[in-house]
C-alpha cells in the first residue's frame, strides 16, 4: 500500500507531540503532493469516460463539450475550466455533485466561479426538475444573489447544451495546460500564508 519507505517522516504518535522538525518534513513533503494535484485530477475526471448514466453523452463527454461551448464563446481560462471541472463530483458525490467539484475548484477560483460551480445543480434542475416531481423554479430562492444571472447563463449556454454526440467536443489534452495553470496556485486557503512564504523562500534561494 505505501511505496514511499524511503521517504523521511515526522516522529509523533499524536499530533500533540509533533515538534518543528516534524513539521518542516511534512511541509517538505507537502510542496510536491501539490503540484500533482492537476494529475489527480485529470485522473479523476478519466473516471468519467464510458459512463453515460443514461444520458446521450458519457459524463467526460458532456464536460468536455460543457468546456469547449464556454471556450469556443469566449470565455476565460478559469471558466473554462469550471466548466471542465463542474461535474467531476458525479463519481465521489452522486447526491451532491456540486458541491463535490466546488469545493475542488474553491482555492483556485474566483467566488463568482465558486458559486456558480456550486449551485449548478440547482440551476440545471430549471430544465428538468418538473420529471422528478421536483420544482424547477427552486433557483428562484436566489433571484437577488449577484452571482444569479452568471448561473442561470452558464446552465443555458454551457451545460444544458453539451448532450449532443454530433457536437464539437474538444480532447482533454486540450484542456489540459488550461487546468495546470488555474490550478496551479491556489488564491484562497487556510494554508495560504504559508504557502507564500516557502515560495518566497524559494525564489530567495534560488
Ligand atoms: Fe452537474
Ligand atoms: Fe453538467
């Protein structure tokens, strides 16, 4: 199960005795482990090949054709690749998708994008909800929200759109570089000061 034995490791049995030096090979380890992160994702989202779910394109599909109808419109990078990322919580949270993708997205985007990936579901459910027995007007509780007409343009334009096997559907590798860049520095994290001083650090050393 664990191929890094080699690998210098902290000491403490319970964080309470955790000294400096611990923390110092964590961090170290740290640096590494996160800039993977856009190679776990993609990895993430390749678990979304082949499985249609019932739908007329498979769920890689539909976000690779979510993406490439916000790109091909001219939207920016970081949107683009909200729209890439939006569904990627289908696999680990069926009943709240959403939430799944936003909280991956969070650190990397603006809270426009967040919101907007985080509420999607609700939005989309304009289009469907009524066969479910649900009600599709439900986004309505967030008429007066600022961030209301991005949603609502993003379900219209993007994401309800990208069911068609007969569409554009640009390739991952495509997307790829455009993901490596959002994702990688984070503009929002608990961690954040931390992880602007190791870079000053580095660049002072380099
Ligand atoms: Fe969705
Ligand atoms: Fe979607």
């Amino acid at each position: 199960m664990d191929g890094h034995h080699d690998e210098p490791r902290a000491q403490f049995k319970h964080m309470e005795e955790g000294t400096a030096e611990d923390w110092k090979i964590i961090g170290q380890a740290f640096g590494g482990f996160a800039k993977e992160l856009p190679d776990r994702v993609i990895t993430h989202l390749q678990l979304l090949e082949g499985d249609c779910g019932g739908f007329p394109v498979d769920r890689l599909t539909h976000c690779l054709q979510t993406a490439t109808l916000a790109h091909r419109d001219g939207q920016d990078e970081e949107y683009v690749v909200c729209a890439l990322l939006h569904d990627i919580g289908d696999t680990l949270g069926p009943y709240n998708h959403a939430d799944v993708g936003a909280a991956l997205l969070e650190p990397f985007v603006s809270e426009e994008n967040h919101w907007m990936v985080k509420h999607h579901a609700i939005f989309q459910g304009y289009y469907f909800f009524e066969h479910l027995g649900l009600d599709p007007e439900l986004r309505e509780k967030y008429r007066d929200h600022p961030c209301f007409d991005r949603t609502v343009e993003f379900c219209a334009k993007y994401d309800a759109a990208a069911f068609d096997p007969e569409q554009e559907t640009l390739p991952l590798s495509f997307f790829e570089p455009m993901l490596r860049r959002v994702m990688a520095k984070p503009k929002r994290s608990l961690y954040k000061n931390k992880l602007d001083a190791d870079q000053q650090e580095q660049r002072q050393t380099a």
